[in-house]
C-alpha cells in the first residue's frame, strides 16, 4: 500500500501574505489575469508586460499558476505593446 499526500492549497492555507503581490499586481489586474497567474508572474520577478518582452511562451507557460486563460490574455497584451516573447 502506498501512501497518498494531501496536498494543501498554500493560499487557501493562509500561508500566503496576498497584500504583498496585491502592491504589485495591478498592471497583471487591469489586464484580466487570473490571482494565480498574477502571483506566478510576480514570483517569477514581472510586474509589468514590458519584462516580457523576449520570455518565450513556453517559459511563462511553465510558471506555476499559469493557466491557459492568462496565456492568452498576456498574447494579446503583447500585440498590443508592440513587443515580441520569441528570445
């Protein structure tokens, strides 16, 4: 018999001071990015869009928290500046 983990939401937990990433997320907030992507993003070092420029898709892909939604808000956020995610 194996073990299962439970795995416990640090968010939900309480565990996550979320007035921090709110003093940072408000350019991820006007876009429509979804709270996990924003925290993602933050905690990946980008509080605005034009960081991005060069990131790859697949690398933001990655970030934990990063669901298709955001990715497809942050392409369109990217035509929109005039930037490029291709490193």
């Amino acid at each position: 018999m194996t073990a299962q983990t439970t795995r416990i939401c640090p968010v939900t937990a309480g565990l996550v001071d979320l007035d921090a990433y709110t003093a940072l997320d408000g350019a991820w907030r006007v876009l429509g990015i979804p709270a996990p992507a924003r925290r993602a993003l933050i905690d990946a070092g980008y509080t605005e869009v034009v960081q991005l420029a060069g990131v790859s898709h697949q690398s933001l892909a990655k970030l934990h928290g990063m669901g298709p939604k955001a990715l497809s808000i942050l392409k369109k956020a990217f035509v929109l500046h005039g930037l490029s995610n291709e490193p």
